[in-house]
C-alpha cells in the first residue's frame, strides 16, 4: 500500500512537473483560440489580459494540487475576480461569455494532461485531482466575478432610480410650477386691479386660468413620459412671453444676438426652462424690480445671462446651494455639458449666467 502512494506521488509529481514546463505553450495556445470561444471578450484588450491571468493562476492550482495530492486554490483571486467582474458588467458583457472562455481553458488544460499522463493505475485518480481542482479553481473564480457583476448593475439601477427621482422633481418644479406660479402671481394682479381697472382685473383672471390649464397640460406630459410634448420653436419668444406674465411694477428687458438654430432643440428647451427659473427666483426671492435678460448664441457656445436688482444673498450661506430651484438649475446645466454660475451679494441683486457648449459649424 505504501509503494502504491509512493508511485501514485511520484506520478502526480511528474504530471505537475510537465505542466510547468508547458504552462506557456498551454496559455498560448488558449490565448491563440480565444477568439473562437468569445470574439467579445478577445475583442476587449483589458478583458482578455483579465481572462489569461486568471488561466495562469487556474494553472498554478492544478499543478499545486498536484504536487500536494489533494485540491489546494490559492485565495489570491478575489481582487482580480472583482475587476473582472466590474469590467464584464460596465463593458455590456454577458456572464456566458465568461463561462465560454472557463470551458475552453478546462478543455485546453484536460488535453495537456491527457498528453503527457500514462496509462496505469494511477490514471483515474490523477484525471480526478485534475478535474476538481480545475472545477473548484474555475468556479471559485466565476462565482467571485459574478458576485460583482450582479452587485454593479444593482448598483446601477439603484443610481438610475435616483436619477429619475431628480428628473421627475425638476420636471414638477420646472414645468407643473410655472403654470402655478403664473396663476398665483395673476391671481394676486387681479386683487391689485379689481377696484381700479376692471379690465385688467379680467386679464389677469384670463392669464391665470391659462396657467392652470398649462400645469394640468404639463403634469399630464410629466405623468406619461416626463418629457415636453413638442420642442421650443422660438427660444426668445418663450422667454418673452413668460416676462410678459411677472407681476405689476417689474421691469424687464430681453435681448437676443445669434441664430437658435446653432442649438439643438432639446439644448434650447432645457436652457428656457434654467433661464426661466433664474427669472423666478428673482421675482420671488429677490424681490426685484427690474430684471435684465441677455442671450448670446454663436455656432459653438449659448451663453444667457439674468440680472436683477433684488436684495441679493450671500452665495456661500444659501443651505444646499440655493434650495431646490437652484440645484435644479445646476442639475439641468450639467447634463447638456454645461454650467451655471450664480454671483450675489446682499443688498446687491444677483447675476445668473448659463453656458452650454454646442457643437458648433
């Protein structure tokens, strides 16, 4: 019995042995087949360097648990699995393109060995240490990539529901407020006028029973698929059209210089609706009694601007950058590319600018 341990070692040995001597022409070859296992994962530089690492280390394992007689996996692969995993899930990916590649390398590994093993007694048992450790070795790899690749799509869906969160609060701000926002101010218009100038009282009823149809219009668009109906047709004629709703005693002026066909329809939809809220919160917060609005629009770059007399506040205090008519300002900037600088000081008015990079002639 004692002979027969020893031979069947020295067997094992030798098959180890063999191995080592062959690792590189047994990754090189696996290398060279790879595109016929998965063209997506050979087609990625870093995918595939991930993919031979982890058949080198898979490798090591046999040939250890060869040498010891028994499975032994060397606990190293954890980092690797998890960037494997990552950059599986962030390039698109699917999991069975990993389990083809594992296959290919099992089959490359078993065909090494059943070169350079004999055929006698110790075969079966050789065969079956070989094969565990490279089930065991494979699937420990798989199962830590996996473990990542789902836990970064949860991940994902998880930020894209935040995401949506934020659009859907700035498309109740934006565009259920205004109407509101309309109706309210016309509503406080008419008290002005009731006993002075009946007709203008009766405008001002007009005006804001047609914000109120447009919130109903708008929470209806945000309901159904939160984007506006049809794009903006005339930047400046939107912008104007809102200034004529501000309250009594507001001045305002509005000038325009470029051609808005530089812009994309949805760059000047979401500049409107930045512009308009710097607009808003002149009139509300900052109590204004003029407010100046400038656009400048040029093959490569929108550039608006909304200036106020108001009481102004100090930027570095305002809570949360503002409150949420900022923030939502900033938020709706940044995903055209662009930015939104806000420079106030108290007693001294505020000046709002937007700049959005356009793609240019």
């Amino acid at each position: 019995m004692a002979e027969g341990s020893r031979r069947g070692a020295d067997a094992a040995h030798a098959l180890a042995a063999c191995l080592e001597s062959q690792r590189a022409a047994i990754l090189a070859g696996y290398e060279r087949d790879l595109p016929a296992m998965s063209n997506i994962i050979a087609g990625d530089p870093l995918a595939a360097q991930q993919v031979m690492t982890h058949a080198d280390q898979i490798l090591t394992d046999v040939v250890e648990s060869l040498r010891c007689g028994e499975v032994r996996l060397d606990d190293s692969h954890k980092r690797m699995s998890y960037e494997s995993g990552v950059t599986r899930a962030a390039s698109g990916m699917h999991p069975r393109e990993s389990l083809r590649t594992a296959a290919g390398f099992f089959t490359a590994v078993v065909n090494a060995v059943n070169r350079n093993i004999e055929d006698d007694e110790h075969t079966a048992a050789l065969f079956s240490l070989v094969s565990l450790a490279l089930n065991e070795s494979t699937l420990m790899r798989l199962g830590g990539g996996l473990t990542t690749y789902s836990g970064y799509l949860l991940n994902k869906i998880h930020e894209s529901h935040i995401e949506e969160r934020r659009r859907i609060a700035r498309e109740l701000h934006d565009r259920v407020g205004l109407g509101l926002s309309v109706a309210q101010r016309q509503l406080e218009a008419y008290e002005f006028y009731e006993d002075k100038e009946s007709a203008q009282a009766l405008n001002r009823i007009t005006t804001a029973q047609q914000g109120v149809r447009e919130a109903m219009q708008s929470l209806r668009a945000v309901t159904s698929d939160l984007r506006l109906q049809e794009p903006l047709k005339s930047l400046e004629k939107a912008l104007l059209n809102y200034l004529e709703t501000l309250p009594p005693g507001i001045g305002y002026r509005l000038y325009v210089n470029g051609d808005e066909t530089w812009a994309p329809a949805s760059v000047r939809d979401e500049s409107f609706l930045v512009i308009r809220e710097a607009i808003r919160n002149a009139v509300a917060h900052g109590e204004a009694e003029m407010i100046l609005v400038s656009m400048e629009i040029a093959p490569h770059e929108l550039r608006a601007a909304v200036d106020d007399n108001g009481t102004g506040f100090d930027v570095d205090q305002a809570p949360g950058s503002g409150g949420m008519g900022l923030s939502t300002m900033r938020e709706r900037a940044e995903l055209m590319g662009g930015t939104v600088t806000i420079m106030s000081r108290p007693g001294r008015g505020t000046h709002a600018e937007l700049v959005i990079p356009l793609p240019g002639r």
